[in-house]
C-alpha cells in the first residue's frame, strides 16, 4: 500500500474527504514535521496501544569493511529509529 492508496483508505473509512485524510496522514507521518518524526527527533517514544512503539535506539561506533576493496572503515555512532509491534497487530497479521 502506498501512500495514495492509504489516504483513499482512510478516507473511506472515516468518511473524510481525501484532501483532509491527506493533510492528517501527512501531519502524523511527515519525516520534517509530522508528529511521530518529531516526537522521535526529542528522544520521546510513541507508543500507541495494541499497534505498536516507535523509538530511536543508539548505535554504538563500530568497525565495517568496504565490500569493493576490503578496506576497514568507521562507522560513526548514529540515532536509527525502531518499532516494536504490538499484541494487537501481531494477533492481526496472523489471522
């Protein structure tokens, strides 16, 4: 599903139009501004009962190898986010 398909989906579903499911799935997903990126970007997490967590995780400096040469490089540290499913939705993708 991409994201035209979920903004007719939502809009089906809650009878919005699709310009206002549009502007609601862009204010919760956006990566600049939306609510869960930004959320994120302040060290919160974002837990939404029987769904599902979203977190950010630090990675820890480490040493990898470039595949075309074999070379060693660095890799810095980095924030990466993460999520967790909840009960609900595992219950759901195994039915």
């Amino acid at each position: 599903m991409n994201k035209s398909e979920l903004v007719d989906a939502l809009a089906d579903a809650t009878g919005m139009t699709k310009a206002d499911s549009g502007k609601a799935i862009d204010a919760l997903f956006d990566t600049d501004s939306g609510v869960i990126a930004t959320a994120l970007k302040k060290g919160e997490r974002v837990q939404i009962t029987g769904f599902g967590t979203l977190e950010t995780k630090q990675r820890k400096a480490r040493t990898g190898r470039n595949p075309r040469t074999g070379e060693t490089i660095k890799i810095p540290a980095t924030k990466t986010p993460s999520f967790r499913a909840g009960k609900g939705l595992k219950d759901a993708v195994k039915s």
